[in-house]
C-alpha cells in the first residue's frame, strides 16, 4: 500500500494532466536518477525507498508508475540473481578429481639366506639356503592383495631335501591401526623319484599396530599329502615385531602345527626369534634369525630337535623404512618349518 502522502500527490496530477485533455508524456522519468542517501549502502532499504520516492514523485500517469516499478523489480531481480549466483559459486566445493581412484601402490622385496642346522644328538651340522619374493599390490584405498613365493633346502650330511612354497594374501588394512584377511598356500616337497609330498592351507589372519609394535595372528586348516595318503592339519602362529627405530626391526614367533596321520598324530612347535636392520635411503636390509623346531609322534616317547641359525640379505622396493614396508606393504607372510621336513 502506497503512503498516503504520495498517493494523494500522485492523484492531484492526474486530475491536472485530465483535464488538459490528454496525459504528458514523461517517459524521461520512468527511471530516473537515484540518489543514494548518506547513511545507505548499496542493495540496501534506504536505497530502495528512495528510487519508489523518485519515481512515484516525477512520473505521470498511473501507467508510468506500473511501468516504472515493474522496470525497477526487474532490475533488482536480476541483480539479486546475480548476487546469488556469485555467492553459490564461491561457497561450492571444487571438483572431486582429487578423489577420483589413482593407480595401485606395489611394494614388496626379494630376500636369501644361508644357514645351517643341527639336530640335537647329532654331531654334524647341515647347510640350510633359500630365499622368498612377496609383492603387495594396495587398491580400492585400503584394500590389498599379496603374493609370495619361497624356497627352502638343506643338502650336505642328509640326503637333500627342498621345498616350493607359494602363497596368496587378500586384506584389508588401516594404517595406524590393523589389517585383516585371508591367505592360502600350497607346497611342494622335494623328496626324490618316487615321492610326491605337498601340501595346502586356508585360514584367517590378522595384525594390530600398536605403536612401534605390530602383533600378527595367523590359523589355518589343511591336508598333508604323501603319495596316495592324507592327513588333516590345523595350526596357529603368533609374530611380534617391534621397531627400535624406523629402520632397526626385532622379532618374536611361535607356530604350533598338528598332523592326523588316521591312528595318530604329529605335532610341531616352532619358535625363532630374528633381528634385521635396513641401511638408511637405501633398499638393502640385512638380518639374522635363530629357529628352534620340535617334532613328537603322539605313539613315540622320542621327539626331534632342530635348531637353525642363519643370515641373509634383503632388498626392498616402493618402501622407504623397514616400518613403512610393515605398515603399507608386503607385511604378510607364511610359516617356513627349520628342517622343511625332518629328514631323521
């Protein structure tokens, strides 16, 4: 509703411009120069009471004042529009390339050793070798999928005897907190002609990361094959890991593992502990480890005894510290018996 002072003002003009005969034309005023008040800021209420004062006061015609304010709403529409628009845009979040998925981060590291191993009640110690490759292929974020292969042998006072490992893990790991998943391996074992010895396994596994020390737990069931016989096993295995420093790694391990063999069983237990430390900006590590390893038949009242010392060499890739290939690579891995086999 328009005051009542400019109505009245507006209507005393109209009948002027009436009774002339026609209404002036005062196009000149239908959008008139504003001025802004003193104390006003653009956009603001006093601006907009001043312009309708203006053209409500220099206009004509009850046509010219329609015309004049539905010019004027226009403009302050648009305007309005554009300041909108301008304060969306500069409030709207950037595009998403950032999160769009990148390519798989591959780690891993290729290692050997050389060793050798007594069994207690004998007198001669036999040479021990092999080595392991495992890669670690990190996708979907947090998700990851690993890869090992290893070959243990001991030849020199005993008949030779090897064997061919390979395994594959599937998990997924948070950084600063743990890793979960599965693995399956199979192994071959080398025996000579006429002996086909492998075996496979399926279980869980599961690291926790505390600080400067990672905890593995791993178990599994699966079958022994000699020939044309099968037996069940089970197993558990339990790793610690501490770091003195990002690139200075101490290790703890026990395995227990238990073959039915249909009218008994056999049960291994395993221990080794291992020190390993990693040239500082440089992929070369190298390491020492000592195994000790019990196997008992339940119907024999005699067990063997095996303990293995050896020394070896590693290099790693798409990792910068023994810590970092822990925590984001190829941090899985299997349980390697000290005697493969033991051949007594």
């Amino acid at each position: 509703m328009l005051p009542a002072s400019v109505r009245t003002g507006a209507e005393r003009r109209h009948r002027r411009c009436k009774r002339g005969g026609a209404f002036q034309d005062n196009s000149d005023a239908v959008l008139p120069k504003t001025r802004r008040a003193d104390n006003a800021t653009p956009g603001g209420s006093a601006v907009v009471a001043a312009d309708l004062t203006v053209i409500f006061r220099r206009t004509r015609g009850p046509g010219r004042i329609f015309q004049g304010l539905s010019m004027h709403r226009f403009t302050l529409a648009a305007a309005s529009l554009v300041v909108t628009t301008s304060a969306f845009a500069a409030d709207a979040l950037p595009p998403l390339a950032g999160e769009a998925a990148g390519a798989p981060h591959v780690s891993g590291y290729g290692e050997a050793y050389l060793g050798g191993v007594r069994f207690v009640g004998d007198d001669y110690t036999t040479r021990v070798g092999g080595g392991a490759a495992r890669v670690n292929i990190a996708f979907a974020q947090r998700w990851n999928l690993q890869g090992d292969v290893s070959y243990d042998r001991i030849w020199g006072h005993y008949d030779p005897l090897d064997a061919t490992r390979g395994a594959i893990h599937g998990f997924y790991r948070d950084p600063d907190r743990f890793a979960a998943g599965i693995f399956g391996a199979y192994t071959t074992f080398g025996f000579g002609d006429g002996v086909n010895v492998y075996n496979h396994a399926v279980g869980p596994e599961a690291q926790l990361y505390l600080g400067n020390l990672t905890l593995y737990g791993q178990a599994s069931v699966g079958q022994l094959a000699v020939n044309d016989f099968r037996g069940d096993q089970w197993g558990v295995r339990a790793v610690a890991r501490y770091f003195v420093h990002q690139n200075l790694r101490l290790d703890a391990e026990f395995a227990f593992n238990r073959t039915d063999y249909n009218d008994a069983y056999e049960d291994l237990v395993g221990a080794a502990v291992q020190a390993m430390y990693r040239f500082d900006e440089t992929p070369w590590a190298v390491f020492g480890r000592y195994e000790f390893e019990r196997r008992k038949f339940e119907t024999s009242t005699e067990d063997t005894r095996a303990n293995k010392f050896v020394i070896g060499l590693r290099a790693s890739f798409g990792s910068s510290t023994l810590f970092d290939e822990d925590r984001n690579g190829a941090t899985m891995d299997t349980y390697r018996p000290a005697s493969v086999i033991s051949t007594k």
